[in-house]
C-alpha cells in the first residue's frame, strides 16, 4: 500500500474521519500494539476491547484509549471505522478489560465528528467532546 492518502483509506468513512495518516496506523498496528498489549490494561485510560469477527466469529483484542463518564464509556476514533468498530456494532457489545475490572457495554453508537454539543455529545467528558471536534467518537452504555 503505497502512499495512501487518509481521506483515501478504506477505515475513512463519512463523518469517521481517519484522523491519523495511514503510515502512522501501519506502524501502530505493525509495532506499537504488539508491545503495548502485554502492558496494555496497565496504562491509565488504556484498555482492551474483546470483540469477535463479523464473519469468522473469531475473538479479537484491541488497544483503546477510554472515557468514561456515569454510565457511558467513550472511545476517541482517530483511525476511523476501523474492524474493531465494526465488530463492536455489528455484535451491538463487548467487553472492556482493565487492570482489575471489565465492564460490559451495549447499546454502542457513532457520533460523527463535528457533532453539535447536544444530543448523546453533552454528558462526554470534557476531552472527549474537544476530540468530538475533528473526530467521530463510540459511546456505549456500561451495563
């Protein structure tokens, strides 16, 4: 995949900009997340998700970077609508693991970047709505 644009990227969609430039993702997914998983749940706001393949069904783990505020838990998308994202739709849960704890969550939605700070966008944490701005965030509900 040579120099591929982000706004050219498979995991850019319509209001999920890809944030970060594809050769940053190449090597994040090829370098960093093999390093940080062991580590992972470990650093504050870090988390895994567990979500399984939309066809193969196939378990997953996947670095995040978590928000929670009540009942709601955030994920920043600034690698756009990348697989986990559309697993964790698809499945409408999963699994969120951190160092002593895993929440559930469920009913899991996107709000576009660029979302007005009503609707689901005003209960976000303070960061979260600042990356609101320029990317598109998931929230779900904690069971």
């Amino acid at each position: 995949m040579a120099h591929m644009s982000a706004k050219d990227h498979p995991n850019n969609a319509p209001g999920i900009p890809m944030v970060y430039p594809p050769w940053f993702e190449n090597i994040q997914v090829k370098y960093v997340n093999p390093a940080l998983k062991p580590i992972a749940r470990y650093l504050p706001g870090t988390a895994t998700i567990e979500h399984r393949g939309r066809k193969s069904g196939k378990p997953y783990r996947t670095i995040v970077t978590t928000y929670r505020k009540g009942n709601r838990l955030s994920i920043a998308l600034g690698h756009g609508k990348t697989d986990w994202v559309k697993n964790v739709l698809a499945a409408g849960e999963a699994d969120v693991h951190y160092t002593r704890r895993k929440l559930h969550i469920t009913n899991p939605r996107i709000l576009p970047a660029g979302s007005p700070d009503g609707s689901d966008a005003q209960g976000l944490p303070w960061l979260v709505r600042v990356q609101l701005r320029r990317m598109a965030v998931l929230v779900a509900d904690i069971d």
